[in-house]
C-alpha cells in the first residue's frame, strides 16, 4: 500500500470513527482463556496439526501452539480454534 493511501485511511479511520478491520480489512483475534481463539476477517488455513495450527491473514500468518488443538467452527469469515493453548505468534 503507498504511503499516501495509509496516510488517506488513517484518516478516514479516525475522522469516520470506523474500526479499523472494516477499512483495513485487518484480522479480529478474540482469545478466551487458553483454551479457544476466534479468528475474524482471515484467508485460508496453511497448517493444520494438534500442536501448531497457522492461519492466513492478509498481510502476516497467526501461529496457533498448543496441544489438543482441533478447529471447533470453520466458515469463509471466521474460525473457532480449540484446545490447549500455550502461544500465539505473528509472522
């Protein structure tokens, strides 16, 4: 993206008060505990195994590390992501 469309959608963001995801179309992470994640606003699954689960995202991949780990809920907008959760990471 150039520097004058991040410059033009920051401010759209902040004049508009939009949340960000919508104009960025960036992820929504919602963890609860450590034992579910709800990912919103993602591509694809890259990795699926039950100790490390990676998701695409738009622009940078999440790294599910657990043990257990088992995907609860799947649709085109949204996963549910179960189990034992020790790390999530960002790459």
């Amino acid at each position: 993206m150039k520097k004058n469309d991040l410059f033009m959608n920051e401010k759209l963001v902040n004049t508009c008060q939009l949340p960000k995801d919508v104009i960025w179309g960036a992820s929504l992470i919602s963890v609860t505990g450590n034992t579910e994640v709800l990912i919103e606003n993602f591509k694809s699954i890259v990795k699926y195994q039950p100790e490390f689960i990676t998701i695409q995202c738009k622009s940078y991949q999440i790294n599910i590390i657990g043990s257990s780990l088992m995907i609860d809920m799947y649709t085109k907008e949204e996963i549910k992501i179960c189990g034992n959760i020790a790390e999530i990471k960002f790459s």
